[in-house]
C-alpha cells in the first residue's frame, strides 16, 4: 500500500532502529582508511568489511546462482533475495581475494557497447572482465557504430553473435534493449537503458548494502527494520527503479519505504505494480529535511535520462554535514552526483557511497561467473553447500 504525502508531515515517524553489527573506521580528513590484514580498498568514509557478510554463511550454495547460466540480465526482478545473497557472498570472496579467478574466463570475449556516455559502469564491466582472464571489445559512443549510419539495432545485435560471448549495452532508448535481442543468441546485460533500469548497479547497491548489514539476507525475523529513504522517481530514473525492486524483497528487514520526490505521482504504472505486490509500507513526501532524521538508509540520485537528455529531478532535494542525519544513518549513491550529494559528507561515516563504487568492480565479477557456470572451477569443495 503506498501512503502518498504531499507536505512530509501527515504520518507517524519512528523511533530509531539499533543497527547490527558492521565494522566502521574513524573518520579522518584527507586520510585514507586501512583495515588491518585486509586487501587495500577505498576506505574514505565507512567501510563495512566483506568477511562480516561471508561469516553470515560461508558456503556458496551454486544451485541458487544456477538459473543466471548463460542468462541475459535485463531487469533487478530476475533475482530473489537468495540469489542475491549468494552472488553477494562471492563478490566478497573475491574482494578478501580469498579465492583465484585468473584466467578462468580466458575463452570468454566481453562487449561493451554504450550508446550513452559512461564511466563507471563500462569501465567496471571491461575491469571485471580483465580480472578474469577474459577479453574486451568496446564502443564507447554511438557515433562510432553503424547506428550513425542508420543501421537498426536487431542487426546490430545479431553482429554481437560472432564478436563476443557476452554483450553490455547501454542505450538512450528503453525499447533498445529489445531491439538488439532480437536477433541475439548471446546473453546481454543492461547496463542502463533510457530510464528503465539498471539492474547491476542495484546488485552494486545491495552489495554494500548487504557488507553492512550481513543479516539482511538471512531468513530469521528481524529485530531491527529498516526505514529506507529513497531521495528521487523510480517511475522515470533507472538506478532507483531497479534498486527500489530489490529493495523490496527485503520484507522481514524493511519497515517502511519513504521516496522523497517533487512529482504528486513518482511510482507510474509499472513500479506500481511492484510496490502493490510487496507487503512493506510506500510512504511518498516532497519534504526531505521533515524526514531525513527517521531514515536508517537514504538512497539518492538527481540525473535521470528522459528520451533526448539529461534532467536534473530532485536536485532541491539537498544533502550535506549539517543535515540533521540519524545518528547510524548511511547514503547510497550511484555517482556521478551534482550539488544533491555535498564534498562535505566524504570524509563522514555517513558515506557509503565510495564503498558503493568500490565493490561494483567485485559484484560484476560474481555476475560474470555465474553467467559462464565458472564458479566450481575456482571454489573449492569445502566452500560450495
């Protein structure tokens, strides 16, 4: 049920929620953060350590992450909270480097096709991909393919077939990602079309989220639910549609969801759907500061791509160190922000959002080998259930 809220002021709030167990380091100024006997990471701001969520579980159940063989990856609904747990779990193995993917994809071809500028996720996709011993094709701009041209997308993607074994696309048009798999034998990974979805940098989001609080993924009834915030319109922006779809398998975790936006309807017909079907409560306000204060988690992006460019939605919607945060509260953000997201939090324990960056290179990864069934070549036996 969503319980829309014009003025942020006509429903209850809640006491604070204790938080479970994450290891943090003291914020520092301009110093970089090192946990002790770990692999060297990004550690400005909080840093929840990896081992935390494999100590939850530590053996990887595969038959969870058997459905992504050879899967295309086009929405955040074709994971439930188990495969997302597991897939979670080996990206943390990976980041400890507590096993050796080297060269395990060595007889893989990686493409990244992106008709929309990127930074983040092509550059993390084509890492992953060397860090498996895999190689990589890239088109880093339309105007480089015969799209510029005026070829159609379905032969493009029939191209795909015969230049790599997996394909990333990223597309200005939500019906791209269509198009191109209709002649596509390969799997795709969307990364990012128009303003549908984005379903890895979800799994990004949810891996950090998931280091952080490593019981969220475990099926036992939670003492202590979570009131996300969502600072933006999964109707129309593709990191918090997807990110909001995960969001809601976490029902035992969740005791409400709040999005913050400055449109009377943000969900659309689609997301409706979706928030109809889960039991947590959707509450909608377009008054962050009368809420910021209940929030356990803020999510928040301010760039959305609506058919021929950029819109900055949300962008009133401000953050920066005299935000009246709770005290445990965290931020997640996609990057790249604008004026929303304050230099000012860096250097706070607030920010989760570089660790966020951090292990999107790890999850990809994870999502890799379970695309190509690799992932018993580099377990042993006494890690796999």
């Amino acid at each position: 049920m969503v319980h829309y809220n014009q003025h942020g002021v006509d429903y209850p709030v809640t006491k604070g929620m204790e938080k479970g167990e994450f290891m943090v380091t003291k914020p520092a100024a301009k110093v970089e953060h090192i946990i002790p006997n770990k692999p060297k990471m990004n550690l400005i701001g909080l840093c929840p350590d990896p081992e935390d969520l494999i100590n939850q579980q530590p053996r990887i159940c595969l038959q969870k992450l058997k459905p992504l063989a050879y899967k295309s990856i086009l929405s955040s609904d074709l994971f439930d909270a188990e495969m997302l747990y597991e897939v979670s779990k080996v990206a943390a193995y990976l980041q400890l480097k507590r096993i050796t993917p080297v060269n395990v994809l060595s007889d893989k071809i990686l493409a990244t096709a992106f008709f929309e500028p990127s930074t983040r996720t092509r550059l993390s996709f084509e890492s992953s991909m060397l860090h498996l011993g895999g190689k990589t094709l890239s088109v880093a701009e339309a105007a480089s393919t015969g799209v510029a041209k005026g070829e159609k997308l379905l032969d493009i993607g029939q191209m795909f077939n015969s230049y790599a074994d997996v394909v990333v696309i990223r597309h200005t048009q939500q019906k791209a990602i269509q198009e191109l798999s209709e002649y596509l034998r390969i799997p795709m990974i969307n990364g990012g079309n128009g303003s549908d979805e984005h379903p890895t940098q979800a799994l990004a989001d949810w891996y950090t989220l998931l280091k952080w609080k490593p019981t969220l993924a475990i099926d036992t009834p939670s003492q202590n639910q979570l009131h996300l915030g969502i600072v933006g319109t999964p109707g129309n922006m593709r990191t918090v549609k997807s990110f909001l779809i995960m969001a809601l398998l976490f029902k035992k975790d969740i005791e409400r969801i709040t999005i913050v936006s400055e449109m009377a309807d943000p969900l659309g017909v689609e997301v409706q759907s979706f928030c109809d079907s889960s039991p947590i409560p959707i509450y909608i306000s377009n008054d962050l500061q009368t809420v910021v204060s209940d929030l356990d988690v803020i999510y928040m992006n301010s760039i959305a791509f609506l058919g021929d460019g950029y819109r900055m939605l949300g962008s009133r919607f401000k953050l920066n160190k005299d935000t009246k945060f709770k005290k445990d509260a965290v931020i997640l953000h996609p990057l790249a922000r604008k004026d929303e997201l304050d230099v000012s939090l860096d250097h706070t324990p607030h920010n989760l959002y570089f660790n966020q960056a951090d292990g999107a290179v790890f999850i990809r990864q994870a999502l890799l080998l379970s695309i190509f069934d690799r992932l018993e070549q580099i377990f042993p036996d006494t890690l796999i259930a």
